[in-house]
C-alpha cells in the first residue's frame, strides 16, 4: 500500500486546503447568500448609524461563533479519519498478497 506521491507533493504545495474549497457554494447557499445580502441592505437602511454599528458588532461576533463551531466540527472529523485510516491499516485488515 503506497501514496501517490502526487498526492503528497500537492499537499506539500498547500494545493490541498479544505478552507478554500468551493464544495460548500451550491444553489442553495448562492441563493441564501444573495438573500441575506439583500435583507441585510433593506435593514439598515432603517437604522440609525448606532444601531448599524451593534448590528455589525452583533453579526461579527455571530460569525465568530460559526467559525470555531467550524474549526472544531473539522478538527474532530479530522481525529475521526485519522483514527479511521489507522483502524484501516492495521495488519487484521490488509491482504499482504496485494
């Protein structure tokens, strides 16, 4: 059993990066993105610069909050891989006549 050595060259080059994957950006999100920009302009065009200003700070702190349930989320399927890719090569479980 061998890595293509493609593979680790590509990740050695940083080519291989989860965080600038385009996989997430389907229909759906394009869709809801383009919505929550629209709404997001409607709303503060009824606000005060105050309130803009919480409404920022509020919005920051929200992403915020998503980007380390993210990092986590990633983390532990990372742990779940690796521990999967271990339990995998164990001797039990490859054939040492391929």
């Amino acid at each position: 059993m061998k890595v293509k050595d493609e593979l680790i060259e590509q990740l050695f080059l940083g080519n291989l990066s989860p965080n600038n994957s385009f996989t997430f950006k389907t229909e759906n999100y394009i869709s809801a993105r383009d919505q929550d920009e629209k709404l997001y302009e409607q709303f503060v065009k009824m606000l005060d610069e105050e309130q803009v200003t919480l409404l920022d700070e509020l919005l920051e702190a929200k992403a915020a909050m998503t980007d380390e349930m993210v990092f986590g989320a990633f983390k532990d399927g990372f742990k779940l891989g690796m521990g999967l890719t271990v339990e995998g090569l164990a001797s039990k479980y490859i054939d040492e006549d391929e």
